[in-house]
C-alpha cells in the first residue's frame, strides 16, 4: 500500500535501536524489534529527522539555474566575457547573479556579445540588463524598460520579470530535477515566496514536485487541496518606496483574503517602512519579514513586540559574506542575517534558502547559523551565532508556522522524514549535505 513502510534500526531523538512503522502515509508505531508486511528500509543506525522545510525558496527561477550561466563570480568585465565566452547554442543566452549587473547597460552587453540575445540578472533578481539584440525582441505597451535623458531605452529592466516573462516567453523549467536536488537535502516542504506566483504556476509546481508546497504570491491565490495558501508577498521597491497608507492598503488587502503577509525587508529603509506600516495596522500570526537582511538593533524590541517572525537566511553569510565584509561598515556586521540576538529577545525565527538567490542546501544555512564563517573562512558577526541544534530547528517549523515549535519525530506525525547515514549528534557537529541517504514524504521514499 502507498505509504506504507517499515523502517528498522533508527535513532530517533537521539535513542539508537528503534524501528518506525508508517502507515498511510503517518508513523503509527515507535519501537523494537516491529515487523509486519509493510515495505522495510534498514536505517542502519542513522539518525530519522523530521523532514526539512525551505521557508522561503523561488522553485521557477531555481530551476531556471540549470540553463543558466552562473555570473556570480563575475567581478568586473574581464570576468564577464571570460564566463560567457564559448556558450554555445543559438537563441538566448542567459546569465544570473551577476554582482556587476548594476554597472551595465546595452550599449557594454552590445560589446560582451553583439550578435545573440543576451540577458544578465543581478544578484538579488531585481534588475536584468539586456543588449540591443534581446532589446528588438521584448518591444511592446507599457514598456518599463529605463530610458535615458534622451528617451532612448538603456536595456535595464527594475523589477520586470512578468512583462519581461510575457514577451520572452516562459519556458517550464526542469523542475523533477530541481525535486530530486531539495530531496537530497532532505526537505519534504517548500515555500514558494515569488510575489508574481498566480494558480496556474502553483498547479505547475505542485504536479512537479513532491514536496509538500506553500505558495506566496502578490495578489489573491485559490485554494486546492494540492497546495496551501501562504501570505501575500509584499515587496516593497526601495528605490521607489510605496507610501505608508499604499502600504498598509496592501496588508489590509492582505486581510480581506484571511491571509497573513510576507514583507521583503533588506536595508534600512525597508525595515524602517515594514515596522512603520505594522505600527499602524497591527501584526497577525504569520506575519513574517523575509530576509532581515539588515536590522538594527534597535528595531529588535520592536520586532518582537509586534509578534512577527523574521525568516532568515544563515548561507548569505557564507556565500556574500566576504563581500559584505568589504562593503558594509563593520560597525554593522551584526546587523546582517541577525540570528542569536533576534532569539535572546524572543523574535519567532525561521529560515529558508531564497534560492536560487542564496544556496539551497539548507545544511550549509545550519552550519552557518552556527559558526558566520564566510566563504573566505572569514566571521562576521559572531554574536548571533546560534547552536547547531538552535540551527537545525530554523527548518523544522512547520510551513503555516514558521517560527513555531519545530517539528519531532513522534507517533501521529505525517511521515516526512530525512534520513541520515550518522547519528543526529554526528550531524550537528559536522553539518553537510551528503550525510542524507533518504528522504520520505507522506511515507514513500523519493
Ligand atoms: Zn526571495
């Protein structure tokens, strides 16, 4: 029977020698020496942890990463045309997390490739810059494309991705392979937090992926028993700033839908308008700030006063840290990515990836949570280190509570579960990726 199984010789919550028996989809039965008809997998001793949780993840453009060029080694133009050198193909060529994106424009793309439609994502997702040849492609009303002083398009695109997808053309990327990377994480549920997700992509997503899916999106979402409903986005565009009553019109929009709200908040200014906005309006649970990117200690008690959870992301440190060490005063290096300090006051805390944004293996997020070391091996920001198993616990929340108690392997639970080949002590001393052999969602093994 589908999600049956028998799993012999676990450790469960740290006792070795357990066997769990699923039925249906849910752990029915804890103990020794279980046998039964059921499907057996031998644990061999590893440790059975609840299911991972990715609480903030874009599964679209993640999986767009695979026909992409990484660019975010591309430090200056030099790097830029080594890294797109020798693509080969016709049609479009794309390039993502660039780092210098900011400094482009058609006219130095028209230099890097004259010929293909070549289009370059920053590495927040917020701008693409496109040379003359995508320019002739993507022509169309309302074209928010910036212009010059002379009126004369620039190829940089703030924030255009739907009207930039609608001409481009949106082409399903190879989500069954994206799955099979997140199961190899160990994750059995995602949030999809893509403000432009409508119910026609969460069908898509959802018929593609066997993790248990929450999907975000800006405006209203139906729902079905496929996926669940999660808060409206909001993404205030920092260069642009909404008002504060355009703002708030958005959470009561958000309200009228039963819905709790996700804010992008990371810088100054957006931390600043997000805590003014819920000042006003008031928070309900699930409100959330995604990223925290950048948070004062002062707006620290007032976070937690107005109840909201910050759902971070430990692997920024790890992956932009060394930049951040040479941009960012060090007077505000605890500010970033804050974890230990936001705990200490009681902030409901969670964590996602924001892949393909951030790295997406959630072991190397832990591991970070619990040392700040940069990818140069650098610390920053020591104080808000956090214990492995504080760590860990950022992905066990449950999707509609993030923040809340983590999960356990228990009887009743769903059967979501991440298998490792060591003991769960093992694991929080060296937390990495490859220690998962197995993942199980609603009991069958993916
Ligand atoms: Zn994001």
């Amino acid at each position: 029977v589908s999600g049956d199984l028998l799993i012999k010789n676990a450790e469960v919550e740290g006792r070795a020698g357990l066997d769990l028996r699923i039925r249906a989809g849910r752990i029915v039965e804890i103990g020794v020496r279980l046998s039964g008809a059921e499907p057996v997998h031998d644990a061999a001793g590893g440790a059975v942890l609840p299911g991972l949780v990715d609480h903030h993840i874009h599964l679209m453009a993640t999986a767009a990463r695979y026909a992409t060029v990484d660019l975010s080694e591309a430090d200056d133009l030099e790097a830029l045309v080594a890294a797109l050198r020798n693509q080969s193909g016709v049609g479009w060529l794309r390039g993502a997390g660039c780092p210098i994106a900011d400094a482009l424009d058609r006219d130095i793309l028209d230099r890097v490739e004259p010929r293909r439609p070549l289009r370059i994502q920053d590495r927040t997702g917020a701008l693409w810059v496109l040379n003359s040849a995508a320019l002739t492609l993507v022509e169309g009303p309302d074209h928010p494309g910036e212009r010059d002083a002379t009126g004369r398009l620039t190829g940089r695109f703030w924030r255009a991705d739907g009207w930039l997808g609608e001409r481009i053309g949106r082409a399903v990327p190879p989500l069954d392979r994206l799955a099979r990377e997140l199961a190899g994480y160990g994750l059995t549920a995602l949030t999809d937090a893509t403000v432009g997700n409508d119910a026609q992509t969460a069908v898509l997503l959802a018929e593609a992926v066997p993790q248990k899916l929450t999907i975000m999106s800006g405006g209203p979402l139906s729902h079905t028993p496929r996926y669940a409903v999660g808060p409206v986005k909001i993404v205030p565009d920092e260069r642009d700033p909404p008002s504060l009553e355009d703002f708030t019109a958005l959470i009561a929009g958000a309200r009228v839908q039963k819905r709790a709200v996700a804010v992008h908040c990371v810088s100054d200014v957006e931390a600043a308008l997000t805590l003014a906005a819920f000042a006003m309006t008031g928070a309900r649970p699930g409100d959330r700030i995604e990223h925290g990117g950048l948070l004062d200690q002062a707006m620290i008690g007032e976070i937690a006063r107005l109840g909201l959870t910050v759902v971070t992301q430990p692997a920024f440190i790890h992956a932009r840290g060394d930049r951040y060490r040479r941009e960012v005063p060090p007077d505000r290096w605890d500010d970033l990515y804050r974890c230990g300090s936001l705990r200490r006051a009681g902030v409901r805390l969670a964590a996602g990836s924001d892949a393909p944004y951030g790295p997406a293996d959630p072991w190397l997020g832990i591991r970070t949570a619990r040392d700040r070391l940069t990818a140069g091996g650098a610390i920053l920001g020591a104080d808000e280190r956090i214990a492995a198993r504080q760590a860990l616990d950022l992905y066990l929340s449950p999707p509609d509570d993030p923040g809340g108690p983590p999960k356990r392997v228990a009887v009743g639970m769903a059967a979501d579960l991440c298998l490792l080949d060591r003991s769960q002590a093992q694991q929080l001393a060296d937390p990495r990726a490859e220690s998962v052999v197995g993942t199980v969602i609603d009991g069958a093994l993916v």
